[in-house]
DNA sequence: CGCAGCCTTAAAATTACCTTAAAAAATGCC
DNA sequence: GGCATTTTTTAAGGTAATTTTAAGGCTGCG
C-alpha cells in the first residue's frame, strides 16, 4: 500500500451506521466522508477538490439508489466500489454486480469484515492500476500525430481539420492500434446506446469521411484498415 | 475482439460442489478445470498449457489449504481469487482478504452469485490489467499464431488472410483445441440460427478452404483433422 | 463391394463495403 | 431570434470479395 492516506466516500441513510463504519475504517487510517443520500454522495464524487479512492455504498438511499450511482460512477472511474444491502435476495446481488460494483456485503455485518474488505480492493486497485497506465498524449504513427490533450491531428506537420465524431472514432482506433473493432462497438464506443442495423451506414460514411482526410490514398488506405466481415482496425506502426 | 472464453480454476474437495459449480461458469461461458484438493490446484498453475484467469479455491482442502495456496498464487500473480469456506466466523475471512484474495463467500451459497461475483473480478482485472489481457489474445500452434485482437493469423511469421468465416471457424477450433466440433455444432457457433442438412456442405467447403490456406499439405491436415462420422478438431500442440 | 461421409473445385448468388449526394440536424455568428 | 454554415444522418448505386450451391470424385468402414 502507498504511504498517503485513502479516502472512502461512505453514503448510507442510517446515521449510526455511518458514523460506526467511519469509526472502524479511520481507526484502519482512511479517511472517510460520510454522507445520507444518493444525491449527496454524486455530488460529493463530482466535487474537484476531493479525491475518492473508493465508496461503500448502501443500496436503498433516498435522493439516488445505489444502482443508479454505481452506474454513474462508472462512467468515468474505475474506482473499487463495495455495495451495503439489507436485501438478501441474490438478483440484487447479481445486478450490483454487473452494474460494476465490486463487492457486495448484506447487513448486518461485522465492521472489520467491511475494512478488510477495502482493504483488499484498495490493494488491488492501486497494484494492477500501476502508473504505466497514464494516459499517453500525444499518439504518433507514421506522419500522423493525435495530440488528445488540443484534441487535434497533425500530418507530416500540418493540422487536419476533424469533425467531433471523426475526433472520437479516430481516438479509439489509435488509442488501440491493432485491434479490430466492429462497426457495433465503434458506435457503442463513440455515440453510446444501442447499435441498430441502420446504423452501420452511418458509420461507414465517418470511416470514409476520415480517410478522406488521413490517407495518401483512401481508396488503399494504409492506416485505417478494413478486415471485411469483421470491422476496422487502425494499423499498428511497423 | 473481446470475447474470448475465460479459464477458471474450481478447487474443493466435495465433488458435487465442484460438478454443479463447474455447471454454473460453463453455462455463463466459462471454461473451467475442476480439482478436489489443494495439491491438484498447485499443480494445474504450474502448467503451461493451461492459462487461468481466476481461481475459485475452498479453504479446507487436503494437500495444501485454500489460505497457502492463495499465498503461493500471490507470489507469482494477479489472477483474481475467489475464497468458498464453510466457516462463518469473520477471522477467517479477514486471513484470506489479507493475504490476497479478492473474495470470500461462506457456503452454502447460490451458484448464480459465484457466477456474478466471478464474472465482476475478472472484468475489473482485464479491465485495469491491460498487458495481461493482451497476452491471453494470442493462440499459438507450432508456426502458427491466431492474433485475436487484431484477428490475424501468421505462419512462421507471414500473415495469411482469412476470410470471416474462416477466420470465425479456426477461432472457434483453436480456443478449443483438441475438442471434436460435429459441423452443425461449428455451423451454430459460427453462423448462428439452426443448422440444417444442405449446410453441411457449406462448412465442408470453409473447411477446405482452410486448410488450403493454415495447412503445408492440405490433403494430409496435421492441425486441422477429420474425425470421421463426428467432425473436426484443431489438434493439441506437441 | 457398396455406400455414407468427406473433399475439392468452380460457378452462381449474395453480401459487405465504399462513395456520393441530398436531407436533416446542429452549431455559431450577428 | 434568424440565418448561414457545418456536421451528421439517410439514401442509393456500384463493385469486389465472400459465401453458398452443385457436382464429380475420393476414402474408410461394415
């Protein structure tokens, strides 16, 4: 573990229990912020000046449940996230789960269980979250460079002038050079919501559009690659 | 492409747990290799032919208890690790937390959570560990290398071109390597719907077609072989 | 030896993809 | 707020690649 103190957002609309966790989780050295609602803790995660390492959450909260915020939280965090329940049937187990929460402890519980339990997810997070994983950016391949910080394409030195959606689609292929990507999960990735047939059109028009803009010839393009049947794949640098 | 087929090592010395679980994460698409003490599980991680992903390990097991093996695991790995214990008592949990499991479920316990809980550690390690789940993305057999990722396959080093249905086709025999698939089996995975009688020929031909192209002599196959009146198989590497 | 199962090859059929332009929607400026 | 401009989506024609179908021949088994 690293030697600065973590803090835990704890959100529970019982008070006593906040106030117990927080007891047992400061006396394991966290630092703890501990709110009554949904709406609190959301607003909490949103404020830049403090920083979660990761929430226990309850799961019925008046203002947001717990469902909504593990959602929303995992829009933009990878953040380990423990889920509080009285409930003891399992499909709320199960879609806390697949929601993204990490853990998920019914009430009662033992406090210690619960700090052991941040413990270890703590513990992994911070040993497989290594600093390798910062975010690199600039991204160059051959002529071209994405500069993700001013969101701007650069080829051989001159900017090239992308749309919002040609910006995103040309990210995410670069971002993971050499992976094939289906025209499905292009969208997914760069729209949201759900793929439908229709759909596939419009992203082809963006791939086009793009290349029109990246290649020396976008009829044989040599960077954004189709693998026919399967999707595109931004071609890894030799 | 991002749906390859996870390993999970199941170790417990009651069978029927073993039995219905492996039935659980084989129906949620796991692969899983089930042992009924702590010495097997040792020794099915220090094989090389068979990559795990996580480990469900129940603690009172003869050869070596779920706590050492979870610590000799640790020495070497990330892999998430899953606890299933009969002891209800917290110390207990607490011990496995500490020494690095990701998970502790007292029995009994409902299979569909194991599944859930399985399914959420392995999505958050692939999901922070990148470079692990990159190098699970390539199957190798003799020159051969099927790149799941960029879905790509070389030989000695030279890329050959697959069409999409053989490239689904080989996919789905070389994930399975060994395993006999009748043609209405390969037909189902790979195209989907219902598998009819004139289809046969369909798969015949994709067959030979591939071998044409992964095969040194495609009339004596040595990786793509005929079992004959039950279908085919990618052969086990030597 | 007969026959079912399998293999191979080529032609017919189908599909995935690309491009272009028009319609619709969104954005930015005065 | 109105309007010009830009971006995005939809529609549609064309083509190369892939897939399916058809059919002759080979192989292994009872």
């Amino acid at each position: 573990m690293e030697d600065r103190k973590y803090t835990i957002l704890l959100a529970d609309d019982e008070k006593e229990i906040v106030d117990l966790l927080s007891l047992y989780l400061e006396n394991a050295g966290f630092s703890v912020i501990g709110v009554f609602n949904g709406k609190e803790a959301f607003d909490v995660l949103c404020r830049k000046d403090a920083f979660i390492d990761a929430a226990v959450l309850d799961i019925m909260m008046p203002g947001m449940d717990g469902y909504t915020l593990v959602r929303k939280i995992r829009e933009t965090s990878n953040m380990p996230i423990l889920i509080l329940s009285a409930r003891s049937d399992d499909s709320g187990k199960i879609l806390g789960l697949d929601l993204g929460a990490d853990d998920y402890i019914t009430k009662p519980f033992n406090p210690l269980e619960i700090t052991a339990r941040v413990q270890a997810q703590l513990r992994r997070y911070y040993r497989l979250n290594a600093p390798a994983a910062q975010a690199q950016e600039r991204i160059t391949a051959g002529g071209l460079v994405l500069d993700r910080a001013s969101c701007t394409l650069t080829k051989n030195g001159r900017e090239i002038p992308l749309t919002a959606i040609e910006y995103r689609i040309l990210c995410l292929l670069m971002e993971n050079r050499g992976r094939v990507f289906t025209k499905s999960r292009i969208y997914e990735h760069v729209w949201g919501g759900d793929f439908y047939e229709s759909d596939d059109n419009t992203v082809m028009v963006h791939i086009s559009k793009l290349r029109d803009k990246i290649e020396d010839d976008p009829r044989n393009p040599v960077y954004l690659k189709t693998v026919r049947g399967l999707g595109y794949r931004f071609e890894k640098e030799k």
